[in-house]
C-alpha cells in the first residue's frame, strides 16, 4: 500500500521537475533555445588560417578552388583522391612555347586542357589540398576569403552546375600547342567523342554513357603509339613468376623479354639472364633451376597475316538467309499456338543461317507431336519448302 | 482421447509477421527487423541488414592507406573521430610509429568529445523512440557546440579525415583549450538537467527499468561490447583493461551497471552507462587540457611513404557503441591486401532476439533504443 503511494509521488514530483526545467527553457530563450530561425539566422562558421601562403585559405570545407594560373598539372591532387573527382587533362608543350611561371616561380611545362571537379562526388576529405606542390588547390567560402565570398549553403539549381571546370586556356591555344608538340587534341577529341553522342536533332542516341566517354579521352593522346608497336615474337615466361623477390623477378623479366625481342633461341635467353643476375650477384641455385625452365619454354613467332580475317566476308554470309526466308507466309495459320510455335523455330534457323527445308520439318514433327498438324499448315508448309 | 478432445476449449491465436523498418523512424536507420508475434507479445525478432552496405571494405583493397581514412569517417558516421584514431592506430602499430606526446594528447580529448557526441545521440534518440521529444533537442544543442569545436579545429562537422597516420591534419586552433573548457564548464550542468528531464523521470523508468534484460554470460556468448556489456555489470573497458594510446595517465572510472532501478542488465543500465561515461569523458578531457603539452609538430611523425611492412595486424580499441576492431594484411604495397573490420554494433544487434522476446512491441523500440546501433557501421 505505501509502496502504490510512493510510486505516485515519486510521478508528481518528477513530472513536475520536469516541466520546471522545460519552463524554465521557454522563458529563457536567449541562453537556452535549441533551434535556429535557420534562413535569418546561421551559425557561424569558425575563422581559421592554415598557415599556407595563400591568404584565401580556410579551415572550413566548403567549397573547393584552383587557382588554375599557379598549377603545373602535375596530377598529384587527381591521384590523392580517394574517389576520382578530379579529372585533368594536359598537353606538353614543346620547347619553343613558354607557358610562364607560377607565383612560387616554378616553370610551367604542360598547358591544361581540362580540370574539371565533380563537387557531386567529392567527399570534403581535403586530400587533395595536401598534396599540391603549389599549394593551388584549396578550400574557399570561409571568412578569410575576400575573393571568394562566403558561400553559406553552396547549393547549385542544377546538379550540371556542381562540375567546377577550371581549366582557363582557350580551345585555339590547346589546339596550336597540341598541334605543335604532335599529338592529338584532347579538348578537341573530348567534344567530338560527346557530340558522336547526342543526335543532331537534339535527342539522344541510346545508352549515353558520358562517363565511358569521359574514360575514352584519355587514352586518346597515346593511341597512335599503341597502334604502332610491331608484332613481336612472344614467349611463356610464366615459370619466371615464382621468383619471390621482386627486385630479382623484374630484372629476370626484363632480361628476358630484351633477348626474345632480339631473336634469340630458348636456351641463349635462358644464359642472358643467368648472366645479368649473377652481374647483380643475385644468382643461387633455386634461381638457376627455375631459369632452367625457362630454357625449355616455346617462342611463338607471330603470324601478321592470320589477323587480317575478311571480317566483312563472313558477316556477309550470315546476312544471305535472312533474306530470303519469309516469315509472314506462316501468318496464314489460323491456331495461334501452332502459328507462334512455327515461327519461333524458322526465327531460330534464320539466325543461325540453317537451311530452310530442316526447319520445316522441325515445325512439322512438333506440331505433329502437339496433335496440331492440320491441312491448313501443312499447305501453308509445303508453300515454304516450294 | 482423440486429438480434437484433446484441444477442446483452447483458444490458439494465430501468428502474425510484422515488419518494422526500414524506414521506420525508431530503427535508427534503415534496419528491418521481421517480428513474429502472437498477439503483441514478440515472439521471436530477426533484424535483416544490408541496406546501408557500401563495400568498405572491398573499396579499402583499392584505395591507398591514407585514403582509408574518409572512408572510416562513414562507417559509424556518429562517432567518426574514433573510427580514425583506431584505423590510424592499427597501421601504426603495423608500421611501428612513435608519436609525438602533444599529438596523443589532442586525439584522446578529441576522441572522448567525440564519445559524449555520440552517447548525447544516443540518449535523445532514446528519449523520442520512448515519447520524450524535449531531450532530443537539448541533447541536440549540446552535440552541436562539440562539432563546432571539431570544425573550428579541422573544418569538418561530421566527418573529419583528421587523426592521420602518424599524426594529425591540423593543429589544435589557438583558443581551443579555452573555448574547450568552456563547453565542459557548461556541460557539467547540462548532464544534470538530462537526469532531471529524462534519466529519472517516472515515465522513462517504467519503460526501461526491469525491461529487456541482458544477462551476463547471454552478453558474453553473443560478443557484446561497449555500454550494453557494461550495462549488465561487467566491468570490461579496454581502456582500462588493455590501456592504448595514454588512457593509462588518467584518473577515472569506467561506468558499468548498477540496476539502481530495476534489475541489473536491463534498459535503462544500459542507458545509465552512457550517461555515467559521459561525465567519465568530461573527467578525461580535463585532465588531458591541462596536461597538453604545449610544443610539439603533428606532422613530425607522419611518414613520407606509408607503406608497411609485410605482415598482420589486429587492433582495437573502445568505441563509444563498444569494440571496434581492424585486421589489416599488408603484403607491402601502399594499398592494404585485405582489411577487416570488427563491428561492436553489429554483436551487439544480434542479441536482439535474447532480450526482446517475450515483451511488447512498444518494448522493442525501448530495447533497441538502449542498444545504441548504427547501420552505417552494421553494414559498413
Ligand atoms: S596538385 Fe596542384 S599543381 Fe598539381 S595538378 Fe593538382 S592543382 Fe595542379
Ligand atoms: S576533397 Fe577529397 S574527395 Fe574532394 S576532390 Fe579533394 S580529394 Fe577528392
């Protein structure tokens, strides 16, 4: 019985405790609130320098800034981060073509032809920042930076807008420098690659993969290279790759392949790399066995003509059936089972370019074996084989 | 007697499968959890998972070392500081760093704020699952004036990239220590009026005292960690059980459960122990303000190539929700061959059946309220 009391005193005065405090709360907004009247009032963002040099730099992320005059696209930023915002293109420009110093007076080298950032993707981890040897690219939007204002929400109308293009250098300057040092033009290429894209009538084509497109630029300077190589004589060098150590396996390697390219036998390619490792004093006797193997390994010498298939031939040839079987005679069939089942198996021989008399027959013994073979079709059949 | 005599007169009510989540406001994130019920009596719970899954640890095979760490920032997104110091821990362990004195004394205070963030979270997320929704703003408040002193020192509010391999990105600000003790100045009261509004409060206790109670070999077997194994009194803290970083140069206690109201193990012990630790934290951030020495480079210890040696390692540490393990495979590249991490909210999730079957649905909100989970970390 007092214990049923207690319970109810101890509720009161609880309760009561409480809604003191939440009064005590309300009456003392000042101190106390816990809301914000968000778009009149905002918190304040901290004041901070880094210590950098550059006077805009904050503390607070906000919104990332290049300060594209002073990079040498060097691609330390693109390579810091962990997940592949930044996207930079660059063009080496030949000796003749001065592109001026940074403000840390080190000479520029390539002309960048893009530095886009995707604000959608990054992550704020401010890697990037660190590692700039320039110390260009950083985070404005705080109250240390009289050029950039501070940019309190950052929000964009358009997710488009959040892919910051920094890269200033006008397409006739990327042109004339890509074209003077001999390679292809990326910022060119890039808008080629995306109009193929887009229809000229303003729709678009299936599947637009920009990204696959923005993958394909960058192979697009080197290419020519790549096409270039000649074919060259290829040998199994997979019994190299039990080599623990590294060093050791690279140099063997490399040995290797040097004196395959020159034309020589297995076993003279085994000597040539006993030789360089012992030069480096790497050689013992588990190496020498596996190098042994090596002597015994096949060169394949390779075939240029085998790669110049008449592709065009053979697809030439598939094309034929598909002209001249008719599939609309079989719309003459009255039962759509037996009609849908016939035409499934004459698509299935058109495409695999088979004669037309089996196929027909395959359409007779199923419809036979459904119990659907009638006159009707087997006129309609006849007319086919005729 | 035949079957049919046999059951005569007994009323059998049929089962019914609920599911809760996962967009359900008191799964704390997007959990599902299938109840099998009879009536409103739960009979048996099975949370399903791995709506948040977003490969981390697939992604850390391909990113490099350093590059981990924003990655760690999302897995418990409410205790990011932590997840840091642990990862960056474990490598250094891997690769034998010895680090500056000031760069330990800033990640210990910025850790333990990091835990009464977390443990404020919490609370006010347990109080509005519950009916309360006064505590959740004010614990609210309180958490944002710590994540300003987060972004007055590193520029980040919820996901720092801060504690570094080695050492830390930034310096602590000028005025950090002042405008620290401030806030714990400030603080210390505020933990009172929590008690005040919510802690004690008649209502609350009726709804977490004797509620879901975890017994201790039932925690144990399951790999429970953290407050919701201190909250069935097991005094298990690796901070002072197996002492890392310089938690050994402190004076304080670890909070583990009393049943002060009710049995011991239940929801609100479990509770309690976060705001037992809370005050626990103050004592530590204190004592380390104080101590901070005064020089001292952060950047001095960070190797230039960050790439451990060949081998293995397993570290952990204690997290706000509990143990929070990482096993790292170095094959000695800059990228780690394997890495697995050890989730404290993911065991402490699965006990979920144990302790909720048996009572109420309104209970399970009450129960998983005190477990404290976060999916981000469950799924990584
Ligand atoms: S690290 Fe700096 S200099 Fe190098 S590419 Fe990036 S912004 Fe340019
Ligand atoms: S802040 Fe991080 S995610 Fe964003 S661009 Fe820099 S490195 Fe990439």
């Amino acid at each position: 019985m007092s214990a049923y009391f207690r319970n109810i005193g101890i509720a009161i005065s609880t309760l009561w405790d409480g809604m003191r405090l939440t009064w005590k709360h309300f009456v003392n907004k000042k101190e106390l609130n816990a809301t914000l009247q968000y778009p009149h009032e905002k918190w304040p963002i901290p004041e901070r320098h880094i210590g950098f040099p550059e006077a805009s730099y904050n503390i607070i992320r906000s919104r990332l800034h290049v300060d594209i005059d002073n990079c040498i696209s060097c691609r330390r930023c693109e390579r810091a981060c962990p997940i592949h915002c930044i996207k930079i293109d660059a063009v080496k420009a030949p000796k003749d073509h001065e592109l001026g110093q940074t403000s840390n007076g080190t000479d520029k080298k390539l002309l960048v032809a893009r530095f886009d950032i995707d604000m959608a993707e990054c992550c704020w981890c401010n890697l990037c920042t660190y590692d700039c040897p320039e110390e260009c690219i950083y985070m404005v939007g705080g109250p240390n930076g009289k050029k950039h204002p501070i940019d309190y929400e950052f929000s964009k109308r358009d997710r488009n807008d959040l892919v910051f293009q920094f890269a200033t250098a006008s397409d006739e300057q990327v042109a004339e420098i890509s074209a003077a040092a001999g390679v292809a033009d990326p910022r060119a290429a890039r808008k080629q690659r995306r109009e193929n894209y887009y229809l000229p009538d303003g729709g678009q084509a299936e599947a637009v993969d920009v990204k696959a497109a923005d993958k394909a630029d960058k192979p697009a300077v080197d290419k020519p290279k790549v096409k270039a190589k000649p074919a060259e004589p290829k040998m199994d060098m997979s019994a190299l790759s039990v080599i623990e150590d590294r060093v050791v396996r690279g140099l063997a390697k490399k040995t290797a392949m040097g004196a395959v390219r020159a034309g020589k036998q297995p076993v003279e390619v085994a000597e040539a790399v006993k030789a360089a490792l012992s030069e480096a004093g790497k050689l013992t006797a588990a190496l020498e066995t596996i190098i042994g193997q090596l002597a015994q390994a096949t060169i394949t010498q390779p075939e240029a003509a085998a790669t110049e298939k008449p592709v065009a031939e053979t697809k030439a040839a598939k094309d034929t059936p598909e002209g001249e079987i008719d599939l609309s005679v079989l719309d003459g069939i009255t039962d759509r089972m037996a009609r849908g089942k016939a035409k499934a198996i004459l698509n299935r021989a058109k495409r695999q370019g088979g004669p037309v008399a089996a196929a027909v027959d395959e359409i007779r013994t199923t419809l036979s074996g459904l119990g659907k073979l009638n006159s009707e079709i087997e006129e309609i059949l006849a007319k086919l084989e005729g | 007697m035949s079957e049919a005599l046999k059951n005569f007169g007994v009323v059998k009510a049929e089962e019914m499968v609920l599911n809760m989540g996962p967009q359900h406001p008191s799964t704390h994130g997007v959990l599902r959890l299938r109840i099998r019920t009879d009536g409103e009596i739960v009979s048996h719970i099975e949370p399903h998972i791995g709506y948040l899954h977003r490969c981390f640890e697939k992604h850390c095979e391909n990113v490099t070392y350093p590059q981990v760490i924003p990655y760690t920032d999302r897995c418990d997104y409410l205790a990011s500081m932590n997840n840091n110091h642990v990862y960056a821990m474990a490598v250094e362990k891997l690769m034998d760093i010895e680090l500056p004195e000031r760069v330990e004394y800033i990640r210990v205070i910025v850790a333990e704020l990091q835990r009464i963030a977390s443990h404020l979270m919490a609370l006010g997320a347990m109080g509005l699952d519950l009916g309360g929704v006064t505590p959740i703003t004010w614990t609210f408040r309180d958490r944002e004036r710590i994540l300003d002193l987060f972004e007055y020192t590193c520029g980040a509010r919820l996901l720092y990239n801060y504690i570094w391999i080695g050492g830390l990105s930034h310096d602590l600000p000028p005025k950090f220590v002042q405008y620290a003790n401030e806030f714990l100045d400030y603080f210390e009261k505020q933990i009172v009026e929590y008690d005040r509004i919510l802690t004690y409060n008649k209502i609350f206790v009726e709804r977490t005292a004797d509620v879901g109670v975890l017994p201790v070999d039932v925690a144990i077997s399951y790999g429970c960690s953290g407050p919701v194994l201190r909250g069935s009194g097991v005094n298990w803290d690796l901070r002072k059980n197996e002492p890392y970083s310089i938690y050994d140069r402190f004076e304080w206690e670890a909070a583990v459960g009393k049943g002060e109201v009710g049995t011991l193990g239940d929801c609100w012990d479990r509770y309690w122990v976060r705001v037992e630790e809370m005050r626990q934290s103050v004592r530590i951030v204190r004592q380390a303000l104080a101590q901070l020495p005064k020089e001292g480079d952060v950047h001095a210890a960070i190797p230039k190539k960050i790439r451990p040696p060949k081998g293995e390692i397993y570290f952990r540490a204690e997290n706000p929700k509990g143990d929070l393990g990482f096993y790292i495979i170095s094959d000695g590249s800059p990228v780690p061959y394997r890495l697995k991490m050890r989730s404290s909210t993911f065991c402490n999730l699965s006990v979920l059946n144990e302790i909720a079957r048996g009572w109420m649905i309104s209970d399970v909100v009450a129960i998983l309220g005190s477990l404290d989970i976060v999916l981000g970390e469950i799924d990584r």
